[in-house]
C-alpha cells in the first residue's frame, strides 16, 4: 500500500480545479510550491513515504506557467531540487477520477 496525500477536491461549485502530481525523490522531505510572479507561497507539505504527492489547487495554475516547485530535505545534506515554469493539468470535478 503506497502512502498518497489524501486531496480534497471541491464539488460544490463545479469549477474545474488544476492537479499537481509529483513523484519526489525518495531524499525529499518537504516540498513547496510558489508562485514565481508574486514570491508568495502557494502551499507547502512534508512529502509522503513513496514520495507520490497530489496537489489540487485553483484553475489558473493550469492555464499559466506560474509556479515554482521546490523539493528539499530538511537536514540540508541534499541541494534543492527547483522546477520553474510548471504549468498543472486541468481537473474537472465531475469527469476526472482523483
């Protein structure tokens, strides 16, 4: 059994939502998300046994290139992983198995 981060998904409203899927490395521990034009955190986490992470978050990450993804361990024994740019898929509540 893989351990997953159990995702929320809002359908309440019927928007579609943008989905992040990251397969870390099994060395990461912590992962963060930031928006590269604003600087601001848009979420952060502790990276799951596996290292299978799924992430929901607003639709307009996945019509732009606006984030940045970090994936670091909290010793500091590793360099930090960053992927810019990173444009997530569209999610619609209602069609898509989450």
């Amino acid at each position: 059994m893989t351990n997953i981060l159990k995702i929320e998904v809002d359908t309440t409203t019927g928007f579609k939502q943008s989905l992040l899927e990251l397969d870390a490395d099994p060395n990461a521990e912590r992962f963060m998300l930031i928006n590269r034009y604003t600087g601001k955190m848009v979420y952060q986490h502790y990276v799951p046994a596996g290292g299978l992470v799924r992430v929901v978050l607003e639709l307009h990450y996945a019509s732009r290139s606006s984030l940045l993804v970090i994936i670091l361990d909290d010793s500091g024994e590793y360099n930090a992983a960053c992927m810019d740019g990173v444009k997530l898929e569209e999610l619609d509540p209602y069609s898509d198995n989450v």
